[in-house]
C-alpha cells in the first residue's frame, strides 16, 4: 500500500514577516506596506519585527478596490 504524500495546507491568518511581501513576493515596498499600515491594513508588531497575514492584506485589498468581502 502506497502512502500519499502530507501536504501542508497554508493557514491565510498565519502572520508572515514583511519581507516576505516585500523581498520574496514583490507585491509592494516597505514604504508603501508602512503607508496601508497607517489606512488600516492590520500589522503585527512581535519583538521588534512586524508581521502581516495573507488575509488581512486581501481584506485590505478588496476594501480599497470596493470588492465585497467573500
């Protein structure tokens, strides 16, 4: 009998560092993240890093665009 393989399902809510977003994604700069941190989108703050969710920066996104939350 075969075993399949464990895959990991990623958690949305998992904060992930900022260069995460920055550095390996490229979606904004830390300027532009530091500016939507100050409109709203949600960050946390865990020993002098800051840490940022998938879905808090989708809600952020579709809260700009004026998407409906799904």
């Amino acid at each position: 009998m075969e075993k399949t393989p464990y895959i990991i399902q990623p958690n949305l809510d998992t904060p992930l560092p900022i260069h995460f977003y920055t550095d390996t994604l490229q979606i904004a700069s830390r300027t532009t993240l530091w500016q939507w941190g100050k409109e709203g989108l949600r960050m946390t703050r865990v020993g002098g890093r800051v840490f940022l969710s998938q879905a808090d920066l989708q809600r952020f996104m579709n809260e700009r665009t004026g998407e409906v939350a799904r």
